[in-house]
C-alpha cells in the first residue's frame, strides 16, 4: 500500500512529536489546533493508525509513532539535503564538470584554464579524459563528457565549435640535426631528410600531406606514430624531424628537442571548445563555457 503523505504532514508530525501539547505544536507552525488536528488525522488515516495517544492533553506516541518518528525525521532531513543539493548545483556551489582534451592541450593550456576556473568555483569536481583529437570529438558527441577542446575539422556535425585561437605548424628535431642551427626552415629544407609522421587516420596527417600538395615537395617518410608524445620520443631517437602544432612546443622542448618555425608557413588551424549543438549543458558546464569563450584568447595565451 502507498501513502500520499506530503511533506508538510511530516512537518506537522515531528513538530507534535518534539512539543508537550498540542497547542504548543500549533502555535510552533503558525496553525489553529483544529488545523493541527486535522492535518494529523489525515496523515494517520493515510498511513492506517494512530502516531498520537489522545488519552490525555500531553502529547505522547503510540509505539507505532515511536518507530516512525526517526524515520520521518531522516526524510525530512534528506528532502531538504536534496533541494539544498540542487540550489547548489544551480548556484554552482558544487558540481561536476567532464571534458575531454588533446594530450597537448590537457598538458599545456588546460591547467592554466582549470586553475583560474576553480578559482571562482572551488567545489567543483573535474574529470578529463586526454586523448587524440579525432577521440575528443567522438566523446562529446556520445555524451561521454559535456565539453571538449580540439582543433576545427572537417568532421563538426551535430556540434558547436567555439574558436579561442589561431594554431600555425612548426618543425621539431634532435638538437644535433644540421637544420637546428637555422632560425627556420623551408618546406623544402624538410624534405631533403628522413620524416616522422602522424598516420593516415589523423587529421594532422591529413593537412600536413594536403597542404605539402600545394608546395610542389614531397616528404621522406620512415615512420608513423598514433600519437604526438610518440612521434616526439622517435624524432628524439633520431629517426627523423617533423613538423606538429605549435601547442605542443613544451612537450617537445622537455624531451630536449628543437623547435622551430617554418619559413612562410600558411599552415593554421583554429583550436577551440566544442559542445553538441542539440543539448542542453549543465549550469557548471554552461558557466565554464561562458568563461572561456569569454576569456581564453591571445592576450590569455600571453599571460
């Protein structure tokens, strides 16, 4: 059997339970005696008994009522929580935010956005998966997290990109390759020796190659890597240079690489936060969106 007890009926039964009379209890909540009475005997003709003895004017328990009283106070206590809970998650008192970031993005820039972030809200709980681009979008768009950071594809459907920033290209070498001594280099200079590549299926691969098309040079490639940390361990063994976004410029130059810029390099690429176009973000995800829309750009990139 159900019960329609309201939440209000609870009240008026534990403000009973802790007073010595029924007027006291009425004059607690604002109501008349025979409000009070009323509203309790509907409760007790819900639930199918007594919760009062009425044999005298103090109030006292049945011993149903003695075992429902620390219940109903628990459900009190956890109805209030739950509303106290949503204020907050509105409020952005406390919350959880999910993103999904490129491994050079999470490790460069990221840290810097969560921190100021965080800032602001100190209870907000973070969850970041680092992964490959072509990951990062399919995240967002299984809804496995609410935002995510990525270079602008070809591949945007069903989500809102956001650009923060221009990224250009560069080309990364060991230290003792004979180009590290140039201030850059030309297309061409990279072509007269042995090349690391991302493979077929990334988008990096994919620009690279179509814009090398538009350079009338071609590459010498000995080996290719699924992912930009991978392709730096190999031009750092010395299998060959390579050219990679310029966001993973501290990656490289912690493996004690060279980094370079390309001589009249038309190489760019907007990096930006992507979203599903057709959802409905939650307030913690909505704020951050704003936040950074609003405030990572060049002169944060500068900071």
């Amino acid at each position: 059997m159900t019960s329609n007890v309201s939440f209000k009926q609870l009240n008026i039964f534990v403000c009973i339970a802790n007073s010595h009379t029924f007027a006291e209890a009425a004059e607690k909540i604002c109501l008349s005696q025979p409000a009070l009475s009323s509203a309790l005997k509907k409760m007790e003709s819900q639930v199918g008994g007594e919760l009062f003895s009425r044999t005298t004017r103090k109030v006292e328990l049945t011993p149903e009522g003695k075992l429902f009283l620390p219940i109903a106070k628990r459900l009190i206590y956890d109805w209030q929580q739950a509303f106290s809970d949503l204020h907050n998650l509105f409020s952005l008192g406390q919350g959880n935010l999910s993103i999904a970031a490129m491994p050079s993005f999470a490790a460069g820039l990221l840290p810097s956005i969560l921190h100021k972030f965080t800032g602001l809200y100190p209870n907000i709980k973070l969850a970041v998966n680092d992964v490959v681009m072509e990951r990062v979008i399919q995240n967002v768009k299984e809804g496995r997290v609410e935002v995510g950071f990525s270079f602008e594809t070809e591949k945007m459907e069903g989500l809102e990109f956001q650009p923060l920033f221009e990224d250009c290209f560069m080309v990364v070498l060991p230290r003792s390759h004979p180009l590290a001594q140039y201030k850059s280099v030309t297309w061409a200079q990279l072509a007269s020796y042995p090349y690391v590549a991302m493979n077929q299926g990334s988008a990096i691969r994919r620009w690279i190659d179509a814009y090398i098309d538009t350079q009338t040079v071609s590459l010498n490639i000995v080996a290719e890597a699924s992912q930009l940390a991978t392709l730096g361990q190999f031009v750092n063994y010395e299998l060959g240079l390579s050219v990679i976004p310029v966001l993973c410029r501290e990656e490289m130059l912690s493996k004690g690489l060279t980094c370079l810029p390309i001589t009249n390099n038309h190489l760019n690429k907007q990096v930006g936060i992507i979203r599903l176009r057709k959802s409905t973000l939650s307030s913690v995800a909505q704020e951050f969106w704003e936040w950074v829309t609003d405030n990572v750009n060049a002169e944060f990139l500068a900071e």
